[in-house]
C-alpha cells in the first residue's frame, strides 16, 4: 500500500510540473488569496501584472512602499502588482496570513492584493512560479535568488521580463508604461 501511495504521489508530481510547463500564459494557474479564497489569474486578464515574492522582515521589505506607489500610479491604467509571500529565506516570513495582512496595510498602506503564503523555490514550489521560471530562467541555478524578485508580465499573461530582488520598484516605471500603451 505504501509503494502505491509512493507512485501516486510521484505520478501527481510529474503531472503537476508538466502542466506548469505546458501553460501558454500565466492566466490559468489558480492562487489562494491571503484570505483563503481560491481563484484564478485570468482575473487579471489584459492587465500589466508585477508578480513578486515578499517578505515582511527583510532588508528589502520596505520595497512594499515602492510597489504601492507604482500600484497607485498605473492601476487606473491597467497595472495590477500581486504579492507572493515566501518564508524560504531565512525564515523573513514567519507570520499567519492575518498577521501579514494586517503588517502590510497598516505599516506600508498596501492595497495591491495579497496571496498566500508559498514556496517559490524546491519541490514545493507553487506551479506559478514554477512556470515564472521555466518561462524566464536565469543562467546556472535559476531558483528565486531572495525576497522581493519581480516577474513583469504582458496583457496576454505572458512573462516578459526578470528583475533582481534589489531592483527598486521604482526603476520598472519606463518598463511599465510601455507595456501599458
């Protein structure tokens, strides 16, 4: 019974990560929002969306500032920003979804909306940003390289481009725009 479970198991992993590769886009992959409730990214569907991993006690959490004043500035234009937290590195994510929320909204104004928390990295790592990764691979190990690395994607959901963690929010501005037109 154990050997069967073991090839279900490694079968329904096989399968999970064949299907992050075979997406055309990045609308079909399903998310739980900070507050637990599924959905899919086709929400979001002919917007300009800024993927990004975050953390909340992290040299670079004050980026949430940053983010929120891009979301501020281009959401009326079509920019959505949507933010993944991670507690992979270093443990900068320790908290519960509310504790997040409630770090987010009253230290840093965030309105762009929240997910759950997830692994970007590994076996674990959640088939988005598996696919991110696939879609725009670094050279060597293209694992996410720390809090705060941000996926640029197009109207049509598609990936366009990969930024460092410490790329400050306010350095996609021109990127953004572009894409907005």
């Amino acid at each position: 019974m154990k050997k069967i479970i073991f090839l279900i198991a490694i079968t329904l992993g096989a399968l999970t990560s064949a299907l992050a590769q075979k997406a055309e886009n990045v609308y079909s992959f399903e998310v739980k929002t900070i507050k637990g409730d599924s959905q899919t990214l086709d929400k979001y569907k002919n917007k300009v969306v800024l993927i990004v991993n975050t953390a909340s006690k992290c040299g670079l959490t004050p980026q949430y500032e940053g983010l929120e004043a891009l979301y501020q500035k281009y959401k009326d234009r079509g920019l959505v920003i949507l933010g993944f937290p991670c507690n992979q590195f270093m443990g900068q994510e320790p908290g519960s979804a509310e504790e997040i929320e409630k770090f987010c909204s009253t230290k840093y104004n965030v309105t762009f909306p929240l997910f759950e928390k997830i692994d970007v990295n590994g076996d674990d790592a959640h088939n988005l940003y598996k696919y991110l990764k696939e879609t725009l691979p670094l050279e060597g190990k293209n694992d996410i390289r720390w809090n705060f690395e941000k996926f640029l994607i197009n109207k049509d959901g598609k990936p366009i481009k990969r930024f460092a963690p410490r790329t400050k929010p306010a350095d996609l501005g021109a990127e953004i725009q572009e894409l907005l037109k």
